[in-house]
C-alpha cells in the first residue's frame, strides 16, 4: 500500500535551520476533529482508541492511495502535503464520506467529525517538518470549515473547477489570522447536483408548498360541490338562470398609505346590490399590502477625505465629493424585510424580533428589497454608494470613530464595545446616533453597498458614484457587525463578500436619490 512517512511535530512560526530543503509548491491538507476536548472528556481512553483506529485504517490509507505524505498527526488532527491539488482534494472527500459511513449508526454527540481545510502554496519542506504560509493558511480554512466539510482556497479551486465532479460554493474572501491578503474560501460539494439544490432549496420549498395549496383548495372545492348542493345541477338544467346585471368598472387603486397606516386593516369592497345570491360567494380581491418605508435621513452634499493608513485596503486616502442624498436612519429591519417577503418580491421570510436588523442577506438579496421599495413607492431607492456611506458615517468628523479617536462604550455594538455588546444584533437605534442623525454607522450589522470589491482605492471614482463594471463576484460590505472588533467598527474600515452568498451578521439600509 505504500509507506506511509512521518514528519516532526514542529512549531509552524519557528525558522527553519541551516541548509533548509528548497521551496516547494505543494497542496497541503490539514484536519482536526470537532468538539475533540468534549469527546475527550465524555470518554478519554474510549475516544483516543477511535481516533487512533480511524488515522490507520482511513485516514493513512487514504493519503497514500492518493499519492500523497503525511506530515504529521497530533491528537486531534493531521497535516499532508500532496504534489496534486486533484488529488489532496479527492482525498479529502473520500475521508468526509467514509466518516459519514462510521457515524450512521452512533449516536450525534459521540460521533467523530473532522473540519478540513486544503490550500496550495509555498512550502519549505525539511526531513522532520514543513514550514511557511501555505501551511498556516491551511490551518485557517480548517478553522472556519464546518464538522463534516471540506474547505478550500481560491488557490486550489483554480486548478480544480474543471477537474472534478463535485460543486462548490464561494464562501467569498475572509481575513484570517497573521495573513495580509484576504484568502477566497470555497466548500465543496461531493455531489455537483448539490449546488442546484443549496441554491434552489428556497424556491423549491416554495413552489412544493403552492402545489400543496392549490391541491387543498380544490378538493375542497370538489367536496362542497359534491355535498352542499344536492339537486342544484339537476334544478339550473330544468330553468335558466338570469344574468346578473353587469358590474361597475373598478376604480383605480388608491396610493399606499404613510407608514403609520401600515398596520390599518383593510377596509372589505362593498357587495353589488343587483347581484343574486350564490351559494359559493366569490371572495373579494386582496387589497393591496402596504408599503413601509425606512425612516430616512437628508445628507447634505461636502466633500471629505475618504480612507485611511489604518489598513491597505483603505489607502489611497482620497479626496471625494458628495452630491445631496437621503439615507435610512436605520438598516433595515425584520419587519420592512418581511412585508417584502409577504409581497413575493424578496427571497426569504427573516426570523428575528420585527425592530432588530435583517441579517443573513446577500447583496443580491439586498437588490430584491430596494427594488421592490422603489416599485412600490415610485421612488429612486437604492443602496448607498461606498462613498456614501462613509461620508455618512463620519457625520463630518474624520476622527478615528465618529466620535473621536478613542473607544467609548455604549457607541456601538461589538464583541469589545462595553456594556451593550451582546452574542446577537441589538434592535435598531440601541446606541447613540452620529452628527447626522444616523443609528448603527459602525456595528450591528455589517452593511452591503452598491460597490463592487476592489483591494484598494487606487483608481476609486471621485464624484461618489458607486465603483461598479465588468466582471463583479464580490461586493462591498461597511460598518462590522456585533461578531467583529472594535477595528471594524471605524468609518473607514472596508470589506468584499461574495455577491450571491448568505451569511449570518450581513444586512444593509437604503439610500434615495433627491
């Protein structure tokens, strides 16, 4: 079966001594076992028997059948190198789906799940160990994938996507620990009829439960018809019926009502005097919802400096000039999302309390929403431009943070902003507004803008527009959410998310054209 070769546990950050091996470009694999500490705890000789047996009968065996080394195991995990990115990937697959087989019969909270992250890089390889950032991202991916995935970089996906009969689904760049670029994620789906399906599960649900509905509705018809009205067919066969008189033209649908009347019931049609009983009544026409519009703030137009030295991705600082606009005083929020959804125009029915920021939206779904305020009101809404944003943001400070350059509680919701800080968003206007009257400029919720993600600002247009063209897989997100630190928290901070991904700390609010 091949040998299987062994390197040193080592310490990834350390130099490697004199007369190191030369680089090598390598796909590296790394894997760890969830919840390990409380499998370990539960049934320490128990558990380390299992995680003995599966590295020598699966996870051994499988490296080498894929041409591959293994570097190491520690006790919870395990790093190889590959020569092929086809083949680290085929072997990553094939320990997830052999695992699933061993986990069918145990139960959830004693089974045995790893997280895999694969990445290709520059490595340096000596006799006992491998050392440079290749592996370091590796480990990273690892640490996002969930128990049971495989993760994988940009890198990797590059040599792979035509290669493969698998699917994958963009995760978008994330910034991982002590690595300067952002690295793009990708999970794998062992089944390439998967991506169809993770994408269309909504629509499909949707579409299953309208069928479902129009079945109900006429077997209940049937069944009225076949026991509510004994000898009606044979009585309208013996005697015509007169026609009822013909009905009024319907007059135009009144404009939507303001956002206090949202929550008015509405008022039932008057019935047609002329017309004769019916055993079965027509129902009236649903009246049309009504449209709530986001609270929203007038910009004045004024020109800033717009970025920072604070991070790469905020340079060049930039000189912007800001034409008039208005901007909701709030993201928005479950509620206003979910009479979208009630109108069929958004993609989702969020959960959540009705005052707390919609989350979990991807910029696509963002688009749904606006697109569907500005139909429905006859008005220019949109999302805020990037430049926009910060201009709003800033309420005209160009201090660190809104308020200063310090760090004050009880301004914005983070994992280190004070007392408020919370494991979920707080509802809207929790914290102090900006000098513009603006809630939630900076945590929260992280912000989609209009902007596609560039990695600076070189060439960044000057007039405010939003920076869009060409081929756009990532787009721009602002202001951090409650998960982040108070580093993201800054107006100037700046981050790019895949377009057409959910996650859960994403949201947005809207901007008018005057």
């Amino acid at each position: 079966m091949g040998e299987i070769r062994n390197f040193r546990s080592g310490n990834q950050g350390d130099p490697p001594p004199h007369g190191a091996m030369p680089r090598r470009l390598a796909a590296i694999i790394v894997g760890d076992i969830a919840s390990y500490s409380r499998l370990m705890q539960a049934d320490e000789e128990g558990t380390h028997v299992r995680v003995k047996r599966i590295e020598r009968d699966l996870i051994e065996p499988s490296i080498v059948e894929h041409h591959g080394t293994l570097v190491k195991t520690t006790g919870d995990g395990f790093i190889a190198i590959f020569d092929s990115p086809v083949e680290a990937v085929r072997c990553s697959i094939v320990i997830q789906q052999n695992l699933i087989g061993r986990n069918t019969s145990l139960p959830k909270h004693s089974r045995i799940e790893y997280r895999i992250g694969v990445n290709l890089g520059d490595v340096i390889v000596e006799p006992d160990d491998i050392y440079g950032d290749g592996v370091n991202i590796a480990t990273r991916i690892e640490g996002i994938a969930e128990p049971g995935q495989v993760y994988i970089s940009g890198a990797i996906y590059e040599q792979i996507k035509h290669k493969l009969v698998c699917g994958y689904e963009s995760l978008g760049e994330r910034k991982v620990k002590n690595i300067t670029d952002p690295v793009r994620i990708y999970r794998v789906l062992p089944d390439a009829d998967a991506v169809g399906r993770t994408r269309g599960r909504r629509e499909n649900l949707l579409i299953f439960l309208l069928s479902v509905t129009l079945l109900a509705l006429a077997a209940s018809v049937l069944w009225y018809m076949l026991t509510q009205m004994p000898g009606r067919v044979s009585e309208q066969a013996a005697a015509p019926v007169a026609s009822p008189s013909p009905s009024p033209a319907a007059s135009p649908s009144p404009p939507p009502p303001p956002r206090e009347a949202a929550t008015q019931s509405p008022q039932p049609s008057p019935s047609l005097a002329s017309a004769p009983p019916s055993p079965v009544p027509a129902p009236s026409p649903p009246a049309a919802p009504a449209v709530r519009e986001p609270q929203m703030i007038a910009i004045p137009s004024g020109s800033f400096a717009m970025g920072s030295n604070d991070d790469p991705t905020e340079r060049p600082v930039h000189q912007v000039t800001i034409k008039p606009f208005s901007i909701g005083k709030y993201p928005v929020t479950v509620q206003e999302w979910n009479e979208c959804a009630a109108a069929k125009a958004c993609a989702f029915t969020a959960t959540g309390k009705d005052d707390a920021p919609v989350s979990n939206v991807s910029w696509t779904d963002a688009q749904q929403y606006v697109s569907y305020l500005a139909q429905a009101t006859k008005k220019p809404y949109r999302l805020p431009s990037e430049a926009e944003w910060e201009y709003a943001a800033r309420g005209g400070t160009q201090t660190k943070y809104w308020w200063g350059d310090r760090l004050q509680p009880g301004m914005a919701g983070c994992k280190d902003c004070g007392d408020l800080a919370a494991e979920q968003p707080a509802k809207v206007g929790s914290f102090k507004p900006n000098p513009f009257g603006l809630y939630d400029m900076g945590g929260g919720i992280d912000q989609w803008v209009a902007d596609c993600w560039h990695r600076t600002y070189q060439g960044a247009p000057g007039d405010g527009s939003a920076w869009t063209g060409g081929d756009c897989p990532s787009h721009v997100l602002r202001s951090g959410s409650w998960k982040n630190d108070s580093r993201y928290v800054r107006p100037s901070n700046r981050d790019g998310y895949d377009t057409n991904v959910r996650y859960p700390t994403h949201g947005f609010r809207v901007a008018l054209s005057p």
